[in-house]
C-alpha cells in the first residue's frame, strides 16, 4: 500500500513537472525538442520561426498581420517619415 501511494506521488510530480515544462516552452521547445519532428507545418507556416514560446510566436503572428494590413491598406509608419 506504501509503494503505491510512492509511486503515485512521483508519477504526479512528473506529470506536474511536464505540464509546466510545455507550458513554458512550447511543444517544440519542450523536453530540449524531444517532439518537436512530430508536428508537421501547417500551411504557410514553413517560412515562419518555431521558436520561442506559445506567446511569443502568437505576438510575432499578432505583429506580422498588423504589418500586412498597414501595407495592404496603404498606411505608413510614422518613423519612416521625414519632418522636415
């Protein structure tokens, strides 16, 4: 009875340990990119970075689509402006 209760907590801290390990870094991050060759790219992705963690690659998404609607709808960037 003692073993199982052992065995129990270990396999929780486990599971504990490799939900934050995903958490934090991602599914191809995490484990040092044991899974990362088992996800295949969705399309249009390939040319896209994979790194970083779920809310980087979400804010570069984020970024990346903000910057093709600015171009798309033809509004430039204040910086890029001279005031001369």
């Amino acid at each position: 009875m003692r073993m199982g209760k052992l065995l129990g907590l270990i396999l929780l801290v486990l599971a504990v340990w490799a939900g934050v390990e995903i958490f934090d870094k991602g599914v191809d991050g995490a484990f040092g990119g044991l899974f990362s060759g088992f996800r295949t790219p969705a399309a249009g992705a390939a040319a896209e970075s994979h790194g970083g963690s779920m809310a980087q690659r979400i804010g570069a998404k984020v970024r990346a689509d903000i910057e093709r609607g600015a171009q798309r709808d033809g509004v430039e960037d204040s910086d890029d402006q001279d005031t001369d």
